[in-house]
C-alpha cells in the first residue's frame, strides 16, 4: 500500500445492487473510486469518483454524461449504505457542461428528496476555468446544490 500519506490505488464499482431507474451507462466505462487518506490516522476520510474507460484502444467512445455519472456514485453509494464500512464523502468533478446543465441539479434533487443518503455525502467539484464567462451560471448552479444539501468545491488551480 506504500507509506502513511502516499497510499494510492483504486476501488472499482460492483455490479449489484444498482436500481433500474438510473441513466444508461454503457459497460464500457466504469467508476473507480480513488481513496484519500488521513495523513495522521492512515485510515480513509474521502474518496475521488472517476470515470475509467475499460476499452481506450477501441477509441471514439463518448465518455458518459454528467448526470449519468453522478447518479451512478449515488446509486452506487445507497447499495452500498450499511453493506460496507462507513460511507465517506464522495467527490465528482463536473465538466464544463455539466456545470451549468439544469438536468444535473434535477437529476440530484430528485436523488436527495428520495432519500436514503445524506445529501453531503457527494461533494461536487466545479471547474475554475468556468468562471469568467459562466460566472452567474456557475454561482446560481452552486447555489441552488447547496441549498438541496450538497457540498460544492471549485477546482484546483493546476
């Protein structure tokens, strides 16, 4: 696993448990999960969702929507609730579109007011490069996400 602070690795979905209710997900891709780490503890206080393709030499495949990704680390998260150790926060970086797509608020709303989870759980990170010219959108998008329970991060300046 490597030192304490410098653990790396990635924990790839299951295939069970997910509803039928969720948006189309082409098999090819698949959700890793990348743990982040305590640097005192050692033990995992978060992880970063993101999107693997399992057939990059195939070529040409539309990655999936944002909204199909985040209601997939939903739905991935509820089956797992009560299965596996303690759920911790879950991060999923949001592309330029999906910034400021309304389906993507509606698509978690919708998840939140069905409950199950707690809404905090899913930490979505918004792009910086959005701002200057989406700059209203951006805001009224992080808004009205936090507003539904959701935590809200900007993205890193790298």
């Amino acid at each position: 696993m490597g030192e304490r602070g410098r653990k790396t690795g990635l924990v790839s979905e299951g295939k069970k448990g997910l509803p039928n209710d969720a948006p189309h997900w082409d098999d090819r891709y698949r959700i890793c999960f990348r743990p982040r780490y305590n640097y005192v503890t050692g033990a995992v206080c978060a992880a970063q969702a993101e999107v693997v393709d399992q057939r990059p030499e195939e070529g040409g495949g539309a990655p999936p929507s944002d909204v199909a990704v985040l209601c997939r680390v939903w739905d991935l998260l509820l089956a797992w609730q009560g299965r596996c150790l303690p759920l911790v926060p879950v991060t999923v970086r949001l592309s330029r579109q999906g910034v400021c797509d309304d389906s993507v608020c509606i698509a978690l709303e919708e998840r939140a007011w069905r409950g199950g989870l707690e809404p905090s759980l899913l930490s979505l990170e918004l792009p910086e490069n959005v701002y200057p010219e989406e700059g209203g959108r951006l805001i009224s998008a992080a808004d009205r996400l936090r507003a539904a329970g959701f935590t809200v991060e900007l993205g890193g300046f790298g």
